[in-house]
C-alpha cells in the first residue's frame, strides 16, 4: 500500500517535523518567562544617581571665604518610588565602621524623603558650623585615623531607604583631598 505524501514527504517524515514545533513552542514560553521575571525584577529594584562630595556656595553680592559643605545628594533613576530614611558613612575593609550623618535642616530636604522617578533630595553638612572643632578635623579624627590610607580608600557615603536596599558611593575626589588634609593635621597635632 502506498503511504499517503504532502509536497513529495511521507507522514513519518511529517510527524518529525512536528515534533520539533513543539520543542521550539516550549523554548520560545521559557524565553518570555526568562524575560517577563527579568523586566519585572528591573521594576522591582530601587535605581538612584548619588554623590557625596565637596561643594561651595556663593550668593550674590557675598565676599568670601564662602560656605563650605559636604553635599550628599540623590536622584531617582528608577520607577519605583525611593523613602530615603537615613544618610551616612561606611569605612574599613574587614572591620567596618558606620556613622550617621547629621545635617543643617535649614538648607537640605527633609528626612525621610520619598523620591518618584526623576525627583532629587539634597542634605548639605557645614563645615565650619563648628569654629572649635570644624567638621573635618571631627570627622578626620574620629572616623579615619589611624590607618589614614586604608580609610579614606574605603570611605563610601550611604542612603538608607526604608525597604532595606542601600545606596553606596565613593566620595568626590575633592572631598577625599579635603579629609586627607585633615587626617595629616590631626596627626601633626597629636604626634
């Protein structure tokens, strides 16, 4: 008996061909899956430009020396909203060491800040608030001595948001060379 044919391939030759429609179907579900928790991972996870570094301010009709501070600032990136609840310092390779931020209220967004996509917040920390101790020097000696090299190497500003992710950067250059300063007079002064 003669097995029926479709453009000159017999029904064996069909059904393999079929079979691999089947394979290609489940690869092709798998990929939109792969991709589908992938673009929902990207949604998911908290995005933001930040900065910490070394800035000074100049108004109109001002003679110097001018204000000096240290900005730290963040911007959402993402589509997620962003509740920044904290700002601060981590320092140290093995042994960490952390600190809370503190800042001029008068001039720096409230905390905590919740950030839609594209909305900034700003914190300026003065530093010459304080004419017997300005910022640097305190900061200098409490957080990066002794081992001056290894902690400003590992010196990293923070953002803390309220679902437990952490934003982490490297400060400025300028500021790095400011707290280098400091660390080297520090030592002058107790050596």
């Amino acid at each position: 008996m003669n097995e029926p044919s479709l453009f000159g391939i017999g029904k064996a030759q069909w059904e393999l061909i079929n079979s691999f429609g089947s394979w290609l179907s489940a690869i092709g579900t798998l990929a939109a899956v792969w991709v589908s928790l992938s673009l929902a991972k990207r949604i998911a996870t908290p995005k933001a430009k930040i900065t910490v570094g070394h800035r000074i301010t100049i108004h109109p009709g001002q003679k110097g020396p001018y204000p000096e501070f240290v900005l730290f600032s963040i911007v959402n990136s993402g589509e997620r909203i962003i509740r920044v609840n904290q700002i601060g310092w981590r320092v140290g390779l093995w042994r960490k060491r952390f600190a809370i931020q503190l800042y001029d209220e008068g001039s720096s967004s409230p905390l905590p800040v919740e950030l839609s996509h594209g909305q900034e917040a700003r914190w300026l920390v003065p530093l010459n608030a304080d004419k017997h101790e300005p910022w640097l020097q305190y900061f200098a000696k409490d957080m990066l001595l002794p081992n001056t090299r290894t902690s400003c190497a590992t010196l990293r500003g923070q953002f803390f948001t309220s679902v437990g992710h952490v934003f982490v950067t490297k400060p400025e250059t300028a500021l790095l060379q400011k707290l280098r300063t400091a660390c080297r007079a520090a030592q002058q002064v107790d050596g």
